[in-house]
C-alpha cells in the first residue's frame, strides 16, 4: 500500500466521523458499509488504473471520424462490466450514442452523462505517445497517467465505474438508480446528442432522475474546487472564402503578382473577421449579439467575489502562460468578465502557403475556424442567425459559415439536489468548495436543462488533471498533495455522491 | 529525326532567309557557321533533355535550407562544361552564388543571369513526383519536361547552356565574351544578391557588359513574347502575432473559453491585416505608401494598348481561373492595373488548429506571410521603412515584421541593345513580340540596373513552359505548335541572341 492510499483512507476515515454533522441525515450510510466500500477501492486499485489506461488505448476522435465505433462499443462494454443492465447503442445523423441503466430497486435516480469521444492530438507535441497511457511522475502532483482523454474525460469516467465496481465487490447495493447517457460527439460541440436524450425511452428514464452529473476531477492545488452553476453555450464553425464560391478572385492558388489585378480570398476572408469583433479585439460586433445578454445577478457577483478570494491569481496566471487578463482588469473583474461575457475566439487560420518563410502565390481559398461562447440568454439557434445575417448585410454573404456543432448556454439553480449533494460531499473531504455562478467553457447540459427534458445538471469529482485539448494531458493517480485526492479518492466521491444523492433533502 | 525537329529546321531556314533584311546588319552571323550549329543543336538534342532533367533532379530550396550546396556544385559543374573557363563560388551572408566568365576574344561582352533554387512543392498536389523529370505529352503542346524548376528556370537555362554546347560542337567560336552571376535565392527575394553582384571582381567583369538577360520560354499559344521593360520589385516578409512579444495573451495554446479575458493574438494579427489595404480589399493603405508611384506614361500605356490587343483576354482568364478582373475592368484597363498598381498580398496564413473542423484552443501565436510589389519609384527600403511605421503608429509595434527578401523595382530603357537584339531576334523566328512597360511579377534586374551597376537588364528566350511556383510546373520539348519553338528552337534563340549582341547598333 502506498503513501497515498494511506492518506485516502485516513481522509475517508476522518470524513466518515464527520458525516453524520454535515450531512445530517438519518439515512447516512452505514459507517459499516462504507468501510467495506473503501476497502474494495483500494483492493481494486490497480485494476481501476489499468481500466483507465486501457480505455485510453481505445480513442475515438468524432473530429476525424477516427475509430469512432469502435471507441462506443468498448465504452459500452465498460457499462455492462460496471454493473449497467441494459446498454443500448443509440443511433444519430452523427456518431453513436449509449443509453444504460442500473435498476437498484432503490426509491431514486441519478443521471449520469458520458462521453467517449476525444480531442485530436499532436503527436510531435506530446512527451510521451498520446495513446500509450504511459505513467510518469508529474512534480508537485504525484504519479499521472498521461494521455489524451486523461482528464477530459475518461479518468474521472473511469473513476466513477470503479465505484460501481466497488460497491459489488464490498456486497452493497447502490443506494440509487442510475440512468446513463453517452456521447460521441463532445468535442465537436454535440451536434446530434439532443436526438439521443430525446428518444422517446432515454426521455422517460431521465425524467424519473433527480439530475444529472458529469464525473470530473478539477480540484485545485489547494484541495478547492468549483461548482459550477452553469456553463456558456458553443456555436462552433468555420468560415470559408474561395474564389469559386465569390466569383471573384482565383479558383485556385495562382502566382501572387496577379493580386495587382485579381482579388484575394485571404483578403475577403480578413475582412469579413474583421467586422466581428470591436477595435479593443474581443468584444463581439456582430449586430445584436448583446440583445438578449442577461448582465450578472448581485448573487452571482457575490459567488464570483468569494470564488476570487479563494483562487489564486498568480497560479491562473502562471498555468495559462498569461502575464495580463484584458483591459489589464484586477483578479475579480476579470472573473466576472470571464463568466459574463460572449466571446468571437479565432481557433485557427489556413490559407494559402504555410511552411518557412514565403511562397509568392494569390490562393485560391483562406479558411477561419472560430467558436462564440454563448451566455444567457443567448440561445444557438439566435447566434447562428445573427452571425449570418450580420455576413451578408455587409458584403460577405458568399463566405461559407459551416457549423460544426454547439447548444445553448446552460444554468442549474443553486438549491438543486445535485447541487447541495456536491456541497456536502466535498465538505465531507475537506475540499473547500465554491459555488460558481458559470463556467466560460461549455458542456451540453442544456439538453438536460432545458425543456423538454428540464433536469438539473452540473459536473461532480474530486482528484486532478489538467490539459485538456492540449499536449500531455494527464490525471492524477497518486497525489503527493495531501490536499487533493488521487484515483482512490476521486473513486470514494464517487461512492458518496450516490449516497448523498440518496437522502439529500 | 522528330516532326519537332524538322519544324525547327525549316524555321531555322526561313529565319536565315529572312535575317538580313531584319538584321540589317553587315557583321550577321555567315549562313554556314548557323547551319553547322542549327545541326549541332539537333544532334545534340537527347543530351540536352537529359541535361534539364538531371538538373530538376538536383534540386536546391533555399526557403527550406534543403541540398543548397549540392544544387549550387551541380550548377556550377554545367558552367565548366558549357565551357565556361573560370567558375567560382560566391559565398554570402545566406546560400552562395556563381561567378562565371568566358573570355571569347571577342569585341562585345554579355551579361547572362542564373538562378540555380526552386520554390517549394507539396508533392501531393503533382501527378508525377516534382524532382522526377518525367517526360509526358501535354495536349495542345506537345511534350513536356514535369517538374519543379522546369520552367523557373532550369529549361530555359539549360537551352542556354545548350547553345553553347552547339558552338563548340560546331566548331564555332562565340560571337559574344561571357559574364555569367548565378544566385541560390531567388525563390526567397535575392536577400544576399547584392553581395555577389558587388564584389570588386564580379563589379569589374559586369562593367564591360553591354547588358544582362535571364534565359526565359514564355512563349504564348500564337507564338507571341512580351519583352519587358521592367519589373516590380518584392518586400517579401511575415508578421508574427504572439502573446510572449506582445505581453497580452496566452504564451502557447489555451483553452478557448479563456478567451473571454485572456486577449488573442490571432485578432492582433487580424486587426494589424485590416489596415494594410483599403476597403476595396486591394489597394494598399499604408502611410505613403503612394507618395513615390509614378503613374503610366503616355509611352506605357500605348505599349498595354498594343499587348491588349495581341493578347487574348479569355486565354488569360482560363489559365488562371479567374472569372473577372478586379472591378470588373476591362481587358487593357486591367493591364493597366497590372502595371501599374503596387500591391500587397497574403500569401498564407498560420494561426492554431488547421486540421478538420475545429478545435477549442485560444492560439498563443497567429503567422500571416505577405509580399508587397513595388513599382517605380518606390524603393524596397522606404517600403519596409513605411510598413514598419504604420504598424507601429496603430498599436501593432509588438508585431514581428520578418523581412525574408526583396528588392528595388527595375527599369530598362527601350532603346538598350539587350532590348533591340531580343526585337531582332524574336522577329526573325517570326514571334510576335511585344513591348511591355513593366511585368508585374519580379526578378531581381535592379541589381543590374541600378548604381553601382547600373546597366540594362532584361528576359530572352523562345520556347514555351508554365506552371511556376505551381504544381505540374513543366518546359516544352518537342512542340506540336507551330508558332511555339521547343527546346531546339529556345536552344536556337540563344545562338542567334548572342550572334544579335554582337553586331546589334
């Protein structure tokens, strides 16, 4: 047994002999049981790492449309090992989706969101293979798997199976039922996920829940973690100038000197971004994109200022390689901004020559790939109308907006039940916990959110990683940091969730 | 004995024939010493293939730094055969040049310029691979050399070199003395060309020049040539955009969302882009950047009016895939444009993700690669100079402005003998030729034309290729057209210029 396991188990030691005060409920499992429970967690330790791992070895990127059935049908088969009764594969116009369920005979249920899919990976970027799950030691951290899909999102998915399989191994039943809906198309911006949760029969099961939860595992080097209250909404999609499509300039690359009589696509393409955002440079100016922006609540602002109390600028500065937020703003203005402010990001650009140096062509076509981030009360469907309509009012209607994915913005009232579940969990761990009032990064919650489904939804984990979308993701395994937990950890918040999801009031 | 060939003998005759009343020359070249030579060039028309494709076989890319030194000893070992008697390796700051003399005895020396470098290729975009020098048929031309190079510039160079081959097969002696300067960097804007050109030694030998050509074959469908009068001149450089330089910012790639209060340096670039042309989307927007164009003569436009209407409009459009002009003008008003307007270009742009879809990364680095043409008299130096100061003045002096090459404009004067020997000679192969004030692509001649060198400079060569800087870039062999000379005839061309410059008044 290692050092950390050590520590997991006087953490949980410690939390169970605080449970009945914070959770102050006559249903608090059993001190008994959960023993058992924690025991199972760190007996199975090295198979949960190796679970982990081996869902790793088995990516799917939907971007790429790269081993994407595959990578549902070993997720789904990861379901039926954890103890789901049914899992169903779940067609869509896009990649596959998965429907599971756990009937525990138990008086409520939870839902649980999924997905399988992956962000594309560099590899020349990455330290060690992105695919081989390789473990190394991170300083400061403890021992990590590095791997794409590491945190976002397999790790801490990986975690909550294992506390499925804890409690089978300990001979406990789940205190709640579980309905489980899988994606594949996350990181494209689900596009079709709504066409999964609203089958007739996934819509049925999700209305008996209490809400619905994605596993995370965001704690800070502090032990601290966010609840986040919300999250903005993507419109993802790329624009595309061409001369074929303009009618004017090349139909392909030609010599660049025929600029001084033929017109650029590059430039058009310049242009037409150009008009969408103000001089400061971030401020959207498509027309009427504040129209229906919902300034922050006094309630809000107040979560925010707690949240910048409690979370270190220096360190947010130092893990982004960002020396200054906009406009220069102090730590709690450039929280708010962060968390109230639609964004026009620029995600890439290609046109035309782009190894060293130059090359003396006029191309043909110039492409920009960019994503909003929508607030409340934006919704997706207004953004893309707008972003079409501003285009073509000031000339450049030719320019192709290709939409590749997004959904509206999405918000949780903070007295949900799976709101004050988490609070009392991570209380329980000595995680100190914020309430947030809205994450500047997205999830499709809103398909849970809003009608027709209309569930609560938010994300729940202890643990670590970090490096999502970027090179040597990783997720904490072994913490050196007795204030954040590791895998068994992140495994045992699971196993309380369920429970406190099970008498929360 | 080939269809082609017989073709280039009997245009050879009937050039013969016609020679002394367009000559009008008492020193013309004897028949005899001409016709020994037009049968050298035939005899020796399968080593002058093999020459050129052995050539595009050795290739040089200065922009990418790749097998310069073995492109430049190859190139200078075709000099030692062609029989030049001293060849000497220039070094500079960058890739080395060549100086090359061949002392004929004669009265008259000429000035010849090479380039030994090729532009870059994406062999996936060829239907042959670019260095294999395939030799295919080319409908509507007959056959062709494939490959990088083979027209820009290695066909017409070697056809050159194949003259003088034919010289001394024949038996004859040159008619001309020769001063050979070759440059690895012309592909890169000639950064280093000046330093070759300068040496006391190459300085010398070029001041007994009576003037200097670049061997060409751009011969059109009809058989027509353009002599130009000039060129415009390059200020080829890259502007780099990052949040290390600009203090605002990620350093690398963050996660998007963050964008909504960490600044993008791909909007900087955006932004600075946006003030370098009007709103047309063409005409250039820099500070002065007008202040030295010197408008069309009267001369100048009556020269466009002539090519206007030699030249056919809609062969023009097709080749290039363009379905209309700039402002839709029409055919000799956009020449006009093409001759006289200076311009600013985009070649590429590099900035984040760039593969399918998108990707939610806030870029830490956004790369545009630009060429600005200059016309007289704006200088290469002023240009940078006013460029530099215009991005500053608007907040862009964060912004790296990598000048990777570039030159003065060029000008040559239409009663120089360079010029009135291509005339002589183009009219005796019975090839239209036209006088253009000014092409609007460049080559470094204002090397040549400007102090200290100060003397005319100028293209020459019948025959015919395409595709520069493109894929499929291919030189015309054996011609199925009978206005358009194949290698024998552009080989021929070079024996009659060199016979031209020695007795041109």
């Amino acid at each position: 047994m290692t050092d950390f396991n050590r520590r997991s188990l006087i953490a949980s030691a410690a939390a169970m002999a605080a449970m009945p005060a914070l959770a102050a409920s006559p249903k608090a499992p059993a001190a008994d049981a959960q023993k058992k429970i924690r025991a199972a967690i760190d007996k199975q330790l090295p198979e949960n790492i190796a679970r982990i791992q081996d869902w790793i070895k088995h990516p799917g990127i939907a971007a790429e449309n790269w081993r994407m059935d595959e990578a549902c049908a070993y997720t789904m088969g990861l379901l039926t090992d954890a103890g789901f009764q049914t899992v169903k594969k779940m067609p869509t116009k896009g990649q596959p989706g998965i429907f599971a369920t756990l009937d525990a005979g138990a008086k409520r249920t939870v839902g649980i969101y999924f997905m399988y899919d992956v962000k594309q990976v560099n590899p020349a970027e990455w330290s060690s293979p992105p695919f081989d799950a390789r473990i190394t030691n991170k300083p400061g951290w403890g021992q990590v798997i590095v791997g794409r899909g590491a945190i976002n999102q397999k790790g801490p998915e990986a975690a909550f199976l294992a506390a499925l399989h804890a409690f089978r191994e300990a001979g406990q039943k789940l205190p709640v039922n579980l309905v489980l809906v899988a994606e594949g198309e996350e990181e494209i911006a689900s596009p079709n996920f709504h066409q999964i949760v609203q089958a007739p029969e996934v819509m049925a099961a999700l209305k008996k829940c209490d809400g619905i939860v994605i596993p995370t595992a965001w704690q800070s080097p502090n032990g601290s973690v966010a609840i986040n209250l919300g999250s903005k909404g993507p419109l993802e999609f790329q624009l595309i100038a061409s001369g074929e499509r303009w009618g004017k300039g090349p139909k392909g690359d030609i010599h660049s000197s025929q600029h001084a009589h033929v017109d650029s696509p590059v430039w058009h393409l310049v242009q037409a971004l150009n008009t969408l955002v103000k001089d400061d440079g971030f401020t959207p100016a498509i027309d009427g994109w504040f129209d229906n922006v919902r300034p922050l609540t006094a309630r809000e602002k107040e979560l925010i200022a707690k949240t910048a109390a409690s979370q270190s600028e220096a360190q947010a500065k130092a893990a982004m390689g960002v020396k200054m937020w906009i406009n220069n703003e102090p730590w709690q203005q450039s929280l708010e901004r962060l968390a109230s402010q639609p964004t026009v990001n620029i995600q890439g650009l290609v046109a035309g020559y782009g190894g060293p140096g130059g090359k003396t062509v006029l191309p043909g076509r110039a492409e920009a790939k960019l994503e909003c981030r929508l607030v409340p009360n934006q919704t997706f469907r207004e953004a893309e109308t707008k972003l079409k309509a501003h285009l073509a009012k000031r000339g450049f209607g030719d320019i192709e907006v290709v939409v590749s994915g997004g959904y509206d913005p999405t918000e949780t009232a903070e007295d949900a039940r799976v709101v004050r579940a988490q609070q009392a969990v991570y209380a329980r761990f000595g995680a100190p916990a914020t309430l947030y009032p809205r994450n500047a990064g997205s999830w499709p919650g809103s398909v849970f959110t809003q009608p027709p489904v209309s569930l609560p939804a938010g994300q729940f984990g202890l643990g670590h990683g970090s490096g999502a979308h970027a090179p040597d993701e990783y997720f904490l395994i072994e913490s050196i940091n007795p204030a954040v937990q590791g895998l068994a950890g992140c495994t045992a918040g699971f196993v309380d969730f369920l429970y406190e999801m099970a008498v929360a009031r």
